[in-house]
C-alpha cells in the first residue's frame, strides 16, 4: 500500500496589511527561520511584539515590498524588494530582495523560488533593469536556489556576520534584468 504525499498549494502575494491571523502566522514562521539560523539578520528570535513591528514598518517604508509566502492558505516565508533611497539617484536602476527565507517547516516545496521569482517579475514590472541581493556562506539551499534562477555572484564579504561567536563570510549575487541603460525608475517618483 503506498500513501500519496500532497503537495501544498503555493501563493505569493505582495501585502500592505497584514490580519491579526496572518501577523500571527508570519512571526511563527520567522522564529522558525531565525532558530534555524535563517540569515533573517537576528541571531535569537526579539519576541513577538518585536516582530509584529518591524514588519508593520516595513510595510509603511515606501522603499519596500512585502511578499508573504502562504501554504495551503498559511503565511510561511516572505521577502522584501526594496529600491533605492530618492538620494541614490545613481544606482536607481537596481533594486534588491532582502530579508527573504522560508520556515525549516515548509521548505522543500518550492516555496522560496516561486517567491524569488515574483520579487524578480515585480522588479522587471516595475523598470528595474538589475537585482541584487546578499547571503551568508552558510545559506547552502539558498545560494544554490539563487544561482540556478541566474544569479551571478560577484563578491565576498569575508567577515559579513557574527554568529555564536563565529565570523561567516557573505556572499553578493547579481542578475540583469533587461540591458542596462536608457529610462530608469526615478527615485522622486518611485514606480507604484
């Protein structure tokens, strides 16, 4: 007799506003991350209050995007597109995924390339021509998820982060997403 595996249903949805629900389940999935030393920037989870207000910040910054990651209907990852500050005028043709990780819980399903892949079709929407983003050494799935999407690592950080008293290199990855050059998003009037 064999027993059939269901693949959950994966959704990726930019938020603007997160219910009580969803709040709940995204700050579980994030200490999930973090104990799982997810890369997520904390070491230890800050707690639950700490956790609802940085993403509710997040989602005021007008620099940031926040994408949820759902299985089967339940918050389970997110990530961040942010673009450039309106001083960078400069580097505003590139934009950057940051803060992007699946709970150990739901991994394995797909989760974090569907979720990559909408940031960067968001990205392209929106004018971008290149995204960027960092990851520490010890990320092992998620440099491999990164560079067969077409990443391009382009630099090393030797001493990028601290860890139980440990120093971890990082890693920075690029990709074009169309030939730089001509029009860009102008940071006085960020692409809505």
């Amino acid at each position: 007799m064999s027993s059939t595996v269901q693949t959950p249903l994966l959704v990726v949805e930019r938020v603007t506003h997160l219910h009580d629900d969803d709040m709940s389940a995204l700050c579980e999935a994030t200490n999930a991350a973090i104990l799982d030393g997810g890369g997520f920037g904390w070491i230890t989870p800050p707690g639950q209050a700490a956790l609802e207000r940085y993403f509710r910040g997040a989602m005021l910054v007008p620099e940031r995007e926040l994408f949820v990651g759902r299985a089967d209907g339940v918050i389970t990852g997110s990530a961040q597109l942010v673009r450039q500050p309106r001083n960078n005028e400069a580097q505003a043709f590139a934009a950057n995924i940051m803060h992007s990780f699946v709970a150990p819980f739901a991994r394995g399903n797909g989760l974090a390339r569907l979720m990559t892949q909408r940031i960067e079709d968001r990205a392209r929407h929106l004018g971008y021509k290149v995204l960027n983003l960092d990851v520490r050494e010890t990320q092992e799935a998620a440099i491999a998820l990164y560079e067969s999407l077409g990443f391009t690592r382009w630099g090393v950080h030797p001493e990028y982060a601290r860890v139980r008293g440990q120093t971890i290199k990082g890693f920075f990855y690029t990709k074009a997403l169309r030939k730089t050059g001509g029009d860009v998003p102008s940071p006085q009037d960020p692409p809505s």
